[in-house]
C-alpha cells in the first residue's frame, strides 16, 4: 500500500512550518491534516478547506520519482 502525504513546506507561509502529515487512506489524510490546520494555522473547518487539502495530497511513489 502506497503511504500518502501533505507536506506543510510544499506551502510556505508565514509561520515556516515544517509538518508532514502521512497515512494510508487519504480520508484519514485528510482528518489528520484539517485538525493540523485549524489548530497551528487558525484556518475553520470547512468543506473548502477539505477540498483544498486533499488537492495537497501526494503519494510516496510520486515523492521519490
């Protein structure tokens, strides 16, 4: 199974951030990287958010090619 990610320095802003966030399915994903930025970002929870989000996920495979 392929592992997926969000990488927060994919996405500079002005905080630096560092995070990455990886799981298997990207619904996990997704819950573990909106819970990320509404907590550290100070984002709202939305269905956009969730949208914009998962458009940030990248796969292993894709990372090291």
């Amino acid at each position: 199974m392929t592992r997926l990610f969000v990488d927060c320095r994919d996405y500079p802003s002005e905080m630096n951030c560092t995070v990455a966030i990886s799981a298997d399915t990207q619904d996990e994903l997704v819950e573990a990287a909106v819970q990320h930025a509404v907590t550290v970002h100070g984002h709202q929870d939305s269905p956009e958010l969730r949208q914009e989000l998962a458009k940030m996920i990248k796969s292993e495979e894709a990372a090291l090619s």
